[in-house]
C-alpha cells in the first residue's frame, strides 16, 4: 500500500472516530439535561396532600435510552436525583456509534403533561427547552472534539452549569 493510501485510511479512521466521540459526547449530554431537569414530585407544591407512601421520582428514575427503536413500558425505578438512571444509561452511551439511531424516551402516563408545564418545577417542560439547546450542543460538542477533550472533560462541563 502506498503512504498516500495508509495516510487517506488515517484520516478515514480519525473522521470515524470523531464522529463516534461526537455521537456518544452528544447523547452524554442530552440524557443529563434531561434527566436532571426532569421534577421530582414534591407535596409542598401540591393541592392536595401526597399519598401514603409516595417517594418522588418516578419520571426522573423512566428515563430509558436505546438504539434502533424506543423503550417501552415502564422502569419501576424510583431516582430522585437521576444518577441511577444516568448510570444505567452509560453502557448505551459508551458504545454509540455514529450513523445508529438512539431513543431517548420516558413511558410514564403524566410525562406529557409535564412536558406541557404542570410542574411548577419545569413550568416549560423538559424536552422542548433540551431541543432548542440541540445546535448549541452540537456546536459545543463538535468544538470540544476538534479540540481533543476528552469525555471527562465534557462531564466535568456539564456539572458547573447543572440545573
């Protein structure tokens, strides 16, 4: 094989690569700008008193990622304050690839209704605020590739701005 032939197969496999990075620094952000800016249910803010037993975190805890084709059902997974639900998501997240299509989806009865502002805690949802952000994220993410910053880095960026 020739050098120029070994340099275009370099370059091929870095421009994969990136995209790859890409892929997965950008689902990173996404889930935890969903995931933390997802309410907990809270009775101070309720009408009416909350019910026996009630735990909040629900929704924040049904968050469910996947590729090809979106989750269904419920989690049962009570997170209060999204790390288990992130965490859960990592394996996804670390394997992406660019070019697949992945599901960000919570199944819970009352997400649209939240996404629609009953909450006083996300008076104007959850998804519509992360989907006006998407250039920016990807903005941010394609800068951050280019400049060679690494995962941790991009974690380490997200949690000084947390909501």
């Amino acid at each position: 094989m020739s050098t120029f032939s070994i340099q275009i197969n370099a370059w091929i496999q870095k421009t994969k690569d990136d995209a790859d990075k890409i892929v997965r620094y950008a689902l990173e952000e996404v889930d935890k700008r969903l995931v933390y800016r997802s309410p907990v249910g809270d009775a101070d803010y309720w009408q009416r008193p909350a019910p026996k037993g009630y735990t909040g975190g629900r929704f924040k805890g049904n968050w469910q990622m996947s590729v090809g084709s979106p989750a269904t059902g419920e989690t049962g997974v009570i997170d209060k304050d999204g790390s288990a639900t992130l965490a859960a998501h990592k394996s996804v997240i670390s394997a992406a690839k660019a070019g697949e299509v992945y599901y960000l989806v919570n199944t819970v009865p009352y997400a649209k209704r939240l996404e629609q502002g009953w909450s006083r805690q996300a008076p104007v949802g959850v998804v519509a605020i992360t989907v006006v952000e998407w250039n920016n994220i990807i903005e941010n993410v394609v800068n951050g590739v280019k400049a060679g910053t690494s995962a941790a880095d991009f974690a380490q960026g997200w949690q000084t701005y947390k909501l």
